[in-house]
C-alpha cells in the first residue's frame, strides 16, 4: 500500500472531470453558451493549476516523476497487450505520455474557444479559429476515451481500482522492492527540457514563500 496521489492533484482531477462534462454536454447548444464558456474556463484554470504543481510539488504527481517517454510508452503498451506490463505507483509510460497530450490539447481548446466566444479580439480569423477548437475539443475528447480505457484496462489486468486510488490518495498493487522507474530510456536533454520549463516556477514560489 502507498500514499500517492495528494489533495490537490484528486481535487484538480474531479474538479477538471466535472468541467470537462459539463462544456461537452452544452458544446452544441447556443442556449447554453454561457455555461459552456464558463465551464471552460474553469477547465482552462484547472489545467494551469495543475501544470503549475507539476512542476511545484513532490512526489509522484511532480512531472519529473513521469517524463514523456514515447518509446517506453509504446514499450509498456505492448507488454500490456500481452498481459506482462508491470504495475508502476505512479503513472505508467504509456498513461504519461497521454497525460501530457491531455493538458496539450486541452489548453489548446480552451484558447481557442477564449477566441472564438470573443470574436474579433486579437484575431480575425474566426473560421480558422474554429476548426482549431473543433479539432482540438474532439482530440481531448479521445484522449479522454483513452485514458478511462487505460484506466480500466490497468485495475483488471493488476487487480487494483485506479478509480479509488484517485478518491483515497491510496495504491494497493506495487510492492516497496519490485517498483519500477518511469525515467527509464529518457534522454538527459528530456530531463534538461523540464529542469528549464521548470525554473521560472520554482523562481515563483520562493517569491511567494520568502519570508
């Protein structure tokens, strides 16, 4: 048993799963414009909260935990089509990768959509801007899919609910001795990459934690 996912991170999680519904239940629906707008919004600053704690907090859910590693994300999604992918505590390669399309492609919607609510503003392009939202959505949207599917896919096969994991903070199916490491395979210019992205934020919150 292990302590992996903090307050923050399942807040953010249900908080952006909620959002998420909501903006695609009224995307189509002109009389729902208001909550769809807000709705995203909202998903807009989850998604930003939730980049800024990557790069912030400790643990399992910091980015450094679980950078893009494409080859071992196409690695671990064969060995699990076989049945012989190993349990991780915190995201697995092929689950990251997809997180950080998830947060690519949902920004990008809720940009897009901020341009096209406020048309003409910085932009006049409001049919390009559309299709970039259109497209961008309904690549969340499949994103998403993937996600539940590899949620359930990855209880049954290490019979352990990832679904409760991210309710109680809390993983049943790794041992202390045989858990594995996600920065396998990652190039150093990876880990150059987030140790850059990363500095303006550490930067930020020692301005706000100097006493």
């Amino acid at each position: 048993m292990r302590y992996v996912w903090d307050p923050f991170v399942r807040l953010v999680h249900w908080s952006l799963v909620i959002a998420f519904s909501v903006a695609f239940y009224t995307h189509d629906s002109e009389w729902d414009r208001i909550i769809h707008t807000n709705a995203g919004y909202v998903a807009g600053g989850l998604l930003i909260s939730r980049i800024f704690w990557g790069f912030l907090c400790t643990g399992y859910a910091k980015f450094k935990s679980f950078p893009p590693n494409p080859e071992g994300a196409v690695r671990y999604a064969w060995m699990a089509l076989q049945g012989r992918a190993k349990p991780f505590v915190g995201h697995n390669p092929a689950g990251s990768l997809v997180i950080y399309l998830l947060l690519i492609a949902g920004l990008l919607t809720v940009f897009s959509g901020f341009f096209v609510f406020n048309d003409g503003w910085l932009f006049n392009a409001p049919d390009l801007l559309h299709d970039i939202h259109y497209y961008s959505a309904w690549s969340w949207v499949g994103l998403v899919c993937i996600h539940v599917l590899g949620v359930i896919t990855e209880s049954i096969m290490h019979k352990d609910n990832l679904i409760a994991a991210m309710i109680t903070g809390v993983k049943y199916d790794v041992n202390e001795s045989q858990e594995p490491h996600n920065d396998e395979m990652v190039s150093r210019e990876t880990h150059r990459v987030f140790a850059i992205f990363g500095f303006p934020f550490r930067w930020i919150l020692r301005l706000f934690t100097k006493k």
